[in-house]
C-alpha cells in the first residue's frame, strides 16, 4: 500500500497572521452598572471620548451587546480583567 506524506509548508507570514488573529471584548448589558459607571471605565481604560462611550452605551442597552476592543486575545484578556474588575459584564469571543 502507497501512502503518501504531504507535508504543508507555510510562509513566516502566514504564521504571524495565525497568531494575530482577532478576538473581540464583548460589553454586555446587565442591571447592575449605571451608565454613568460604564462610560466612566469604556473613557478611563479604553481611551474613548466621552461621545463615543456614550454610543456604546447605548447600543449595549438596546443591543444587548457592543463589541468594545478587537485585537490579539492577550491584549483582549488584559482588558476583560480590568473591566471585570470593575464590575462590567465583559467576555472575549
């Protein structure tokens, strides 16, 4: 029986690109955290101004979700962990 090995090459990009792929902090809607409280920390960690917090705010009300930060998963966990510390109900997808 011939059997045969293919052996898959890959470039040095191709491998970075694997690494780098995307993940995403997902703000999700609770009945805990005042708006107040979420654009304070969405400003405080993330860097958004304020109109841009309050957007987010929004669309995590009515949506139910917003996708907040997107980047590799050790940059997204950093964040899920401060936001989780301070009280946000965040995950990474």
């Amino acid at each position: 029986m011939d059997t045969q090995v293919k052996e898959e090459v890959l470039t040095l990009e191709e491998i970075l690109a694997g690494l780098k792929q995307s993940h995403h902090l997902i703000l999700w809607n609770d009945d805990t955290n005042t708006f107040d409280h979420v654009i304070h920390c969405l400003i405080k960690y993330l860097d958004y101004t304020e109109q841009q917090a309050q957007k987010i705010a929004w669309t995590v009300h009515h949506d139910g979700k917003c996708i907040i930060l997107e980047g590799s998963y050790t940059e997204v966990e950093v964040y899920r962990k401060i936001l989780q510390q301070e009280g946000l109900t965040v995950s990474v997808e």
